[in-house]
C-alpha cells in the first residue's frame, strides 16, 4: 500500500499542479478572448470531443485491463492497438469528414480553417488518449499526470501569449492545444514497436472493447454535444459560460479521477485474484482522501465564484448560475467514490452500460426541454443527469459487493467538519484587499486539509499525515 500512495502522492502533485496551471490558462483565454470568441472556440472543441467518443472504440478503457493482467510486452500491446486505430480511422475517415462539414455549417462556422483545426485535434487526442492509457495500465500514472496535466499545461501558457499575439482571436487556444498534443503524440510514436498485422487479435480486441466503447460513447456524448447545442439554443457568449464552468468544474473531479487511474490496475489485478478484501480497503481509503482534500476546495470555490469571475469581466459574472450548477455536480460525481472504475475493473460493464442510457437519457431529455427556454437550461441537464448515474452506480457497487465509500462515521465526521470551513470562506470573501484576501483563503486550505487528516476517525490517515509531513519536510 506504500507504493500506491507514494504513486497517488507524486500523481496527484503533478495533476494539482497541473490543474493550477490549467485552472489560470483557462481564466487567461477567458479574459483574453472575451465570452463570444471563448465560446466560438469551445464549439470546436465540443465537436472535437463527440467525434473522438466514436473514435475511441472503447481502446483506451480495454488497453488498460490488458497491460495490467497480460504477460506481453506492454510496448507490443500498445503496438497492435496503434494500428487498429490507424485501420478504423483510415475506414472512417471519409464519414468523420462529411459529418463535420455539415455540422460547423449548421452552426455557420464551416471554413478550411476551422475544419483541418477540428480533424488534427481529433486525431492527436485519441492516439495521446491510448497513449496515456497505456501509461496507466502500465502503472506509471505519476509520468502519465506529468505529461498530461502539468507538461501540456505549462507549454499551453508559455505558447498562447506568442499565438495569441499574432492571430489574436478564438483560434489561438486551438493551435496552442494542437502544438502541445503534437508533443505528446512524438513520446507516443517513440514506445511503438513494429508488430505483424494480426487481424485475428483486432477481432480480439473489439470483441472484448465493445462494452467499452458503448459506455464510453453514453458517458461522453452529451456532455462534449452539449457546447454545441447551447450554441444553436442561445450564443456564443452562453457557450463561453458553460464551457468555462465544465474547465472549473474539473476541480471537483481533479483528486477522484487521479486516485480512479492509481486504483483501475489494483482492481483489475485484485479483482482477477478475488481479493475482495482488498478492494474493499482501497476502496474506502482512496474514497476518505478524496473527500478530504476536495470538499474544501470546492467549497472555497463555490462561495467566491463570482468574485473569481468579476476578475475576468462584468460580462462572466452574468455567467456565475451556470458555473455554480457545474461546480457542484461535478463533486458529486467525485465525492460517491470509484464505483464506475471498480465495475469496469470487475467485469461488470452490462451496469456501466445501463448507467451510460441513464445518463443520456436523463441529459438529452432535459437538455432539449430546458435548453431552448433556459440559458442555464442545459447546465441543469448536465449536472442532473450526472447526479441521476451517480446515485445508480453508489447502489449497484453497494448491492454486488457491499461496497460503501465511506463507514457512517466518516460520513458524519466529514460533513460536521467541513460546516466551519464553509462559514470561513463566507467570511473570507468579505476580505476587500485582494493580496489578503488570497493569502487568507490559501491558509483556511491548508489548515482545513492538515486538519481533517489529523483529527480524521481512521488512525491510518493520521499515520498517514505523519509519515508524509516527516518524508518531505526532511527535503
């Protein structure tokens, strides 16, 4: 267990950081760009996500499982999977084309441009997608949160404010994050190893990858279509909201998706040996310090999102409904612990299938009743739809396993705890002088996470705590 919180530790260091990072670039290209051309270049980037849900094949979830349980080189695993996609992508590429044409016309936003801007993005992310799947099946999560969330983010700073100087509009956020995926994408080509093309083995690997690739298309869909909508329900600027609420909103999920990586080859491998005892153990530990850290840092932002968005304009803080909305769903979505990575790590896709039909179906039914009246309308649909699969997915690990993420006591410790920290933030945001007022609020995080370690109802968390403080206070 040492070895995986060292692993969480140094991944989670380099996702909060990077998360920073992508946290000011956001807020940067907002304030930049302004809310329309924000939100012009998030259509893109919308469409970009739903044609890559089609294009992922369910690859990225299977190649995880493979590398993590196989005895076969993982360099040749990724191999063959590499050129299964470049086979698919070849075989499809003349639809992907034609549907995208059609769609960027229909929003009136078709031109060469815009559409070799949305292909190059498409496929640069799915190959750096596989890529960082492999890493994570391969147990090298903390390279994998270094290249992705802190390395791309770095260069996507460092390079915006070049581009940005010479074209000025909503294509500078695009071409920086083509640059950076390009990067990654060359790290990529250097693991690939030349394989035999084996056509049995792609039978193979879309056979096991289908109930993959459902979930994720059900999962994905409406959340990357949902830009696209609100750009033909309402405008640019709405889209600029919402796309700026989802980038914040990965601040709720930031901790919980670096700890679902760390735990998807633990599951699978304990899984395989029917270590239920340890899944059960990893399960609440993982699910105990998620909550611990993230809860009063989306507490902090909740309660000052719309100072956060008078920092960008007058014009973000008509956007503040919609923000919030996003915010506290996305938590949501961390705070009921791992089970979506447990039933995909424990052969039972079939749940995570109906949950992606729930998802959906609750989105798109709300989304397509609120959207056209409510300029908050599809931010609702989100945010519900994603509170809906939650709900089903705490029952289903619940009732399979008896698997609960946190013991009644953990459950009532962290929400007494954290009604103070609350009451601080609201007292906090009284706070005038902006200098105080950010040194103030990073002093109510630290103490309320140093805090809700030590007085934690687990002694391991206090060990934790402890062992932690000494080791790097030592450097």
């Amino acid at each position: 267990m040492s070895s995986i919180a060292k692993k969480s530790f140094k991944t989670f260091i380099w996702t909060f950081v990077g998360s920073i990072l992508g946290f000011l670039f956001q807020i940067i290209v907002a304030k930049y760009l302004g809310p329309d051309e924000y939100g012009r270049a998030n259509v893109l980037l919308g469409l970009n996500g739903t044609f890559l849900v089609f294009l992922n094949f369910g690859l990225t979830t299977l190649i995880v499982k493979e590398a993590a349980i196989t005895k076969e080189s993982p360099e040749i695993i990724l191999s063959k999977f590499a050129d299964l996609y470049a086979l698919l992508d070849l075989l499809t590429f003349p639809l992907i084309f034609y549907l995208l044409k059609r769609l960027l016309e229909k929003a009136s936003m078709y031109n060469f441009i815009n559409i070799i801007i949305v292909l190059l993005l498409i496929y640069l992310n799915q190959f750096s997608n596989l890529f960082s799947s492999y890493l994570i099946g391969t147990r090298k999560q903390s390279t994998n949160a270094f290249l992705r969330n802190f390395l791309s983010r770095i260069l996507n700073l460092t390079i915006f404010f070049i581009i940005y100087f010479f074209i000025g509009n909503y294509l500078s956020i695009l071409i920086v994050q083509i640059i950076s995926l390009f990067l990654i994408f060359l790290l990529f080509l250097l693991k690939l190893k030349i394989t035999k093309i084996n056509f049995k083995y792609f039978i193979h690997i879309l056979r096991e990858a289908w109930q993959f690739y459902l979930i994720g298309i059900l999962y994905s869909l409406y959340n990357n279509i949902s830009k696209y909508l609100q750009k033909l329900f309402v405008s640019d600027k709405v889209v600029g909201f919402l796309s700026l609420g989802m980038s914040l909103s990965i601040i709720g999920v930031m901790l919980g998706q670096v700890l679902a990586n760390i735990m998807m080859p633990e599951f699978a491998e304990s899984w395989y040996k029917k270590d239920f005892k340890k899944i059960d153990y990893l399960f609440k530990k993982v699910s105990r310090y998620n909550a611990y850290i993230i809860l009063p840092i989306v507490l902090f932002v909740v309660t000052n999102i719309e100072k956060i968005l008078g920092f960008l304009s007058e014009d973000y803080k008509k956007g503040s409904l919609i923000v919030s909305i996003l915010l506290i769903s996305s938590f949501f979505n961390s705070f009921v612990g791992p089970n979506g990575t447990l039933l995909n790590m424990s052969n039972k896709q079939k749940y995570e299938v109906f949950n992606g039909i729930a998802l959906i179906a609750t989105g798109w039914g709300l989304g397509l009743i609120l959207g056209p009246r409510f300029e908050w309308g599809i931010a609702l649909s989100i945010a519900l739809s994603i509170i809906v699969v939650n709900i089903l997915k705490f029952i289903e690990v619940g009732v399979l396993y008896k698997i609960y993420p946190y013991s009644l006591k953990n459950f009532i410790y962290l929400l007494l705890f954290n009604i103070p920290v609350f009451f601080s933030f609201q007292f906090a945001k009284m706070i005038e002088n902006m200098v105080l007022y950010i040194l103030v609020n990073i002093l109510i995080l630290i103490f309320t996470i140093i805090s809700i370690f030590y007085f934690s109802t687990e002694n391991e968390d206090r060990k934790f705590l402890k062992n932690l403080m000494r080791k790097y206070l030592k450097h």
